[in-house]
C-alpha cells in the first residue's frame, strides 16, 4: 500500500450477492451517481477486479460496425455479389 490513496476494504453480503463499498470520497473522486455504468474485469491470475467507468459517450462495437459499414457502403455491396 504505497499509495496514500489505497485502502483496504472487506466484501460484505447484499442480499444473494457480495459487494465492496465504494466510500464518498472515491465516489465523488470518480464524479460517479446512481447511474453511472463501470465494466468489471477479472484479471485472469483472479487476483484484481478493475472497474472501468464508461463513458456515456463511448460508441458501442455495433455503433462503430454501422458506421464503418456506411462508410464503407460500396465495397460491401461488391463483397455481396461475390
């Protein structure tokens, strides 16, 4: 714990699920509320959990498919006829 920020903190039950607490400050640190989106990764060792806030902004693979598919109209239209 070299970081003056890190802390330890211990899972609790919520119900059927476990759940680590997520204090005020870090909350306000990560400019977070109720509706904020995280992506959740397990690190394959299953030694850390990294949650990664997303942005609403962030364009979804289908977003980025489309647009490229648009862009691209021409040549999927010629890979259709072969």
């Amino acid at each position: 714990m070299g970081n003056p920020d890190e802390k330890d903190v211990k899972m609790f039950k919520n119900g059927n699920s476990y759940a680590l607490r997520v204090s005020k400050k870090d909350r306000e640190a990560l400019n977070a509320n109720l509706d904020t989106k995280f992506r959740r990764i397990v690190t394959n060792d299953g030694e850390k959990i990294i949650f990664e806030k997303i942005n609403p902004h962030e364009p979804s693979a289908l977003d980025i498919a489309s647009k490229l598919f648009d862009e691209h109209a021409d040549l999927m239209k010629r890979l259709e006829n072969l």
